[in-house]
C-alpha cells in the first residue's frame, strides 16, 4: 500500500452505527473527487486504507469501502443487500432452472427522492446489468463525466429520511451487508444479544486473509443488542488476529426520555455490559455521543457555537459525530508517516486506560484576518474542544495522554502574520511551522501530558448529503465571516479533533457502576430468558468499578 499506510476493515454494527457510518462514508467519498483547483496537495489522507478496489462480473473496475455491516431487516430500505454494482448471481441461477419456480415478493419501499436524482447524476445502469461508476481515484483530478456540467447538489429532505440506507450515496460490495432478518426494524429493537453466541462471521460476510492489514474498526451501537454483539466479534477478532489493532467506537444516540423506564434500563445495561467486555478485547474503546450522561440521569445533548442541530434526529446526530470520527482516525490513515492502530492505542491506553474520551471544536473558529496562533490564543486556558463521549463536563479533571488533530487551515494561516518588529503577542507568534504552533499550544496547555498532534491542510467535506447545520456566519469553507452573512452553502470545514486519556472516565465510569448497582435482575424476567444471570451482573459491576478506578486523578493536568 502506497506511503506505508495499511489496511483497515471496517465493521458496523446496529441501526444508529448505520447513521453514522453512512455519513462516514459520504464524507470519504465527498474527498475522493476534489476539484482540480483544490488549494491543497492530494494524497494527505490514504483512501486505500479504507477501500478496496475490484472488478465487476463485466470487468468494470470497482472501488467500494472495505467493510462489513450489520443491522436489522428493513433498515435497508430500497438499498439491496447484494448492492448495485454486482448482478444477482443466485437470481441469476434461479432463472436457469427450467422447473416449476414459486417466487414470494415483498413489497419494495419506494426509493428516496434524493436518492433517485443522485443515480442520476452519476450516471446510468445499462441494459446488460453494469454500473458506470467513478473511476478509481489517483490524484489526478475528478473522475471523468459524460456531461461537462458539474450537477447541482441535492439535499434529502429531513422528513424523507427514515433509515440510514436512505441518504448513503457510497456503492457497496455485495458482501458487505449481513442483514438479521430474524428481526424486523420497524417495530423492533433489538435490544439485547449477551445470551447468543456468535462464533464465527455470518458466511455471506467472509473475513478474508489480509496480508497488510494493520486492525479493525468497530462502529456499535453502545445502548442496545449490538453493544454485546460488537463485544463477541471484538473478541473473535483478537482471537483470530493476534497482534492488529480493534479500536472500537461504541455509539449512543442523542438524549433520551425519563418515562421510558424498560428502554433506559436495557440501555444502561447494555452501555455497562458493553464498556466492559469491549475493553477487554479493543486496543482502544470510545464512547461516542452528543448526550451527557452514559447513566440513567439525562442530561442535556452538547452544544456548538456555530451549529444548530436537533438532538433527537439521528440524521443530525450521526453527521456531527462522523465528522468527529473523520477527524481523529486521521493519524492511522495517513499516506505519509502514518500512526498505526497499535502504536495509537498503545500511547493512549498505558496502565489499563483502555478507554478514551474524544472531543471536537466543529467548526475550528477561525476569521479570514486570524493566523492559527491568534485562533489559539483567543481560546484561553478553557478546553478547545466539545466533549463527545457523554462523560459530563470535563471542568476540573484531569487528561493523561491524548491525540489531537487539527486539519482544513491554509497553510498561510499555519503560522503569524504580523510584520516584522511588531511585539509577539505570545510565544505561538514566534513559530516557524504550524506543527510547531500546535505542538507548543499543547504543551503550555498541558505541560505533563503525553500529547501527540498532527496538522493538515485537507479539510472536512460537508457536502449534501450532509444536513444544514451550519451558522449563517460561515463562509463556503467554513471561516467565520467579518461582515453580514452571505448564505453561501458550506462546502468544507476545518475540525479540530481529540481522543484523550481522561479522569473524567473516573466520574463516568463511577455513576454508570452506581446506577447499575441498584438493579435486580429478578425484576427484568427478558433478561434472565436471555441468558444473563444476577452473577453477570455482579461480575460485569465489579470490573466497571476496577476499569473507573484506572482514572483516578493524579499524574495528569488538570482540566480548567
């Protein structure tokens, strides 16, 4: 693989990973047709990290994520779960027999409006069943269109999008999708997976032998059953990869309501149960969310002073926290010097820290007139960033060891823009390079801290399908504008994006074993048929109250 960078698989599991992910894969997509007047250089971001390419029956070259996911049957909506680039084989075979053939048809769901101008735009489906898809990008501008017209962008309507297959724009492998059909999505949740067993991937969904792979990436639904299915396939993987790298990132919707007791309860119960069986077979575990609590009290979602978001709309949720996951996966999807999975995991999660809090400032605040040093300043002493793992406020604690990226700034901005002989402002003035500028600020920030940063100057890509979210104040690329506000659609952004090593999982980690104590099984008879016994919970309770005592203050800087 090109620059050093290695492969990674990417698993996604449950309805609201599903919201997530597709957003995820927008935004890649999104970078893979940069116009060729792109002020910054190609190749910052190895897309092949994520992607694998092929070759359809017809021979057309394919270029599709590297990924297996997983959800309830009906989530798919009018997406077939062979994909669109592939004929179907086994219908195929079924009109070669020449006996008597009964077919049993669904109803098909109607094809999402948005989904339907995008097919065409991009092209068409031929008679003969092949697909006429981009090319595979090699950084040398956009791939070719029949028409010379760039086509005007289209938006899905918050009111037509029920499932995350509604607004997914991204081509998948046939073997990408394992649906559960057991259960139905509508009407349905599954809501608890820890009494089955999952011993080996479902066959439609092979993990092949990878010679350069360096790990997995797990997206999971945190607070229902595949919070315990993504803990069973965490531990296969370490089973059968012994060495490579599982970061798992265990995803929780927004805020939820105090009168729906049994849903909160297998929420706490899964969120508990997956926390702990997660880090026992992750190199890293995550919680993501826009809520403020990982326990029974709710608190309210996060807020950002230049987006306006609805916390109970998953399509908005999973756009904001993609674009957080896009940010700060960035060191192990580089093209040069990359920081494995590994080597990530390993400098965040020293004495038993397997897991980390992220965080992200989205949109990076920065005005036309301001160089990253005067943005850096003007944030003080506060954290830079908005928490996103629902660990509370993190006024107060301390940070042990974290990862920062900070990517979308020209890199005239990088450093100051004063005249020679003015007086510096401060030492961040006085640096050469913007890896300098932000290296500097992390360290008067947290002076003891391990800290590891990265700049780049590819920003994010916030395209339609993304929402709008955006501040009227933005400029096209996301600057914060001087003057009145133009109404220009944001394109890009610049985010600034953290995992960390917190004593905040102390507190978090702490009130999740509190509210978990108070629990009788004896009371939730769907558990006990499930498998679980008051034992697993005494258990599952004892090593939350060991994993939050791994976060004790001490050693690390306090947070003001």
């Amino acid at each position: 693989m090109a620059g050093g960078a290695r492969e990674v698989l990417t698993l996604q599991l449950g309805h609201f990973a599903g919201f997530v992910g597709a957003h995820w894969w927008n935004q890649q997509d999104a970078a893979l047709c940069r116009p060729t007047d792109a002020k910054e250089p190609p190749g910052e971001l190895c897309p092949d990290v994520l992607y694998r390419t092929g070759r359809t029956l017809h021979g057309q070259e394919t270029y599709t994520p590297r990924l297996i996911l997983m959800d309830l049957k009906g989530s798919l909506s009018s997406l077939k779960q062979e994909g669109g680039l592939y004929r179907d084989k086994q219908l195929d075979a079924a009109i070669a027999w020449q006996g008597k053939l009964t077919t049993h048809k669904e109803e098909l769901h109607p094809k999402n409006p948005y989904l339907q101008d995008l097919l065409s735009a991009e092209g068409v489906l031929s008679s003969d069943g092949t697909w006429r898809v981009k090319s595979i990008p090699n950084g040398k501008g956009l791939p070719p269109f029949t028409n010379g017209r760039t086509p005007k962008p289209v938006m899905p309507t918050e009111g037509s999008i029920r499932v995350w297959s509604d607004f997914l724009r991204v081509h998948l492998h046939p073997r990408s999708i394992c649906m559960i059909h057991k259960y139905n999505h509508d009407g349905y949740e599954l809501w608890w997976w820890w009494g089955g067993e999952l011993e080996k991937p479902p066959s439609s969904c092979p993990l092949p032998p990878f010679t350069s792979l360096q790990g997995f990436q797990i997206l999971c639904d945190l607070h229902d059953g595949f919070s315990g299915l993504g803990a069973k396939a965490a531990e296969l993987l370490q089973d059968e990869y012994s060495g490579r790298g599982i970061i798992t990132w265990g995803l929780l919707p927004g805020p939820y309501r105090l009168g729906e007791l049994q849903k909160n309860i297998y929420r706490l119960l899964n969120t508990a149960f997956g926390l702990v069986h997660l880090s026992a077979h992750s190199s890293l575990v995550c919680p993501l969310s826009l809520g403020g609590s990982l326990g029974l009290r709710p608190e309210p979602p996060v807020s950002f002073p230049l987006l306006q978001y609805d916390a109970a709309l998953p399509f908005h949720c999973g756009a904001i926290l993609a674009t957080a996951l896009d940010t700060v996966t960035v060191p192990y999807r580089l093209r040069s010097s990359p920081v494995s999975m590994v080597h990530l995991a390993d400098m965040l999660n020293f004495s038993g820290k397997k897991v980390v809090t992220a965080g992200a400032t989205i949109p990076f605040p920065l005005v036309p007139s301001q160089s990253l040093p005067d943005a850096l300043m003007q944030l003080g002493e506060a954290t830079p960033w908005t928490p996103l793992s629902a660990c509370g406020d993190p006024s107060g604690t301390c940070c042990f060891a974290q990862s920062v990226v900070l990517r979308g700034l020209d890199r005239a901005r990088h450093t100051s823009q004063l005249t020679p002989g003015t007086p510096l402002p401060s030492p961040l003035h006085a640096c050469t390079t913007g890896e300098e500028v932000l290296a500097q600020y992390l360290q008067q920030q947290q002076p003891r801290v391990r800290s590891s940063s990265h700049l780049l100057l590819t920003p994010c890509k916030v395209v339609p399908p993304y929402p709008s979210l955006f501040s009227s104040s933005l400029s096209r690329h996301g600057s914060v504008l001087d003057g009145l506000p133009t109404g220009t659609a944001v394109e890009s952004i610049p985010v600034l994006g953290a995992l960390c090593s917190s004593s905040s999982l102390n507190r978090a980690l702490g009130d999740l074993a509190k509210d978990l104590s108070k629990l009788d099984l004896r009371r939730w008879a769907s558990f006990m048929d499930a498998g679980v016994e008051q034992d697993d919970l005494e258990e599952t309770l004892q090593e939350l109250r060991s994993l939050a005592q791994c976060y004790e203050s001490g050693g690390g800087r306090l947070v003001d």
